[in-house]
C-alpha cells in the first residue's frame, strides 16, 4: 500500500463532492461540496481542488467515472474525463479515475438509514459518493497491491494505464 493522502472527487453537474484519506491509506473522510464552475466561471472548481490537494499535500486525485450497470458509458461519462484531464492538466499529483457505478446511490441510502432527508442533504451527499469512491480505491489497492483505476494523461486528458 502506497503511503499518502488520496482526494477523491466526485463530479456532478451542479456540484463536486471532495474526500480525502488519512495518510496511511486506511480511512477517507468528507472534505467540502465545491460548486461546479459554470460558463464565464473560468476554472473556479479546479482551482479549489488544486487548493485542497496542495493544503493536504495529497499525492493523487481518484475522480469518479460514471459508467452504466451494464458498464457502457452514460451522458457524464464524457464530462467526468473532461474534468478529469483539466484536473490533471493543471499540474500537481497523478489523477486516475475509478469506475463510481452506485456511489451516489449508496451515499443516499447511508444518509436516509441515518434519517437524513435526501433532499436537504444533497451537498452532503456528493461528499459522501466522494467518500465512497475514494475508499473503493483504498480497498482495490490494498487487495490488488497495484494503484486503482486508469491513470489520466495530463497532455491529452484520456486514461491510460
């Protein structure tokens, strides 16, 4: 198991849930809701990451990648790797992205089982996917003993492995 803080990045359209791990890969934690930078915004959601990746000194970015039950790509496909090569494109630690298949649905279940109502929660609920994906990460590479999902080319914004 790699040492280092991991930040795990859960895309929306609206908004983008932010976890991170402890240092020693054992645990992730909810960040911050950062709102998804609109048209005129310039890069005001990656710029934030950025900042959040720097104060944490984190040494990579897991993003979420939105795929189908079936496993064929959905409508935010394209746009969780667009965010992802920006991402990668401004510099700092790797990004790779991990399959996010039933996060935000088991974010909403673990918050209604906590009599939360979905509605109300729903900035608390992309921190909580955020959670869930970066932990999934933590859990296949403590399992495979390799890094998690496919790393995003910085040059190109496309995974790569």
């Amino acid at each position: 198991m790699r040492p280092g803080v991991r930040i795990g990045v859960d895309v929306g359209k609206a908004r983008i849930g932010v976890a991170r791990t402890d240092p020693h890969g054992m645990l992730a934690t909810p960040v911050e809701t950062v709102p998804r930078a609109k048209d005129g915004d310039g890069d005001a959601d990656i710029r934030r990451i950025r900042a959040i990746v720097d104060e944490l000194d984190a040494m990579e970015i897991v993003v979420g990648l939105p795929l189908s039950m079936s496993g064929s790509e959905t409508a935010s496909t394209q746009d969780a790797r667009d965010f992802a090569g920006r991402l990668a494109a401004a510099g700092g630690p790797p990004v790779r992205m991990i399959d996010e298949r039933l996060t935000t649905v088991s974010a909403q279940a673990a918050l209604h089982a906590n009599g939360r109502n979905t509605r109300s929660s729903r900035p608390v609920i992309d921190q909580v996917a955020a959670v869930i994906l970066v932990q999934h990460a933590l859990d296949s590479e403590r399992s495979s003993g390799k890094p998690p999902g496919i790393l995003v080319d910085p040059s190109q914004g496309k995974g790569s492995d």
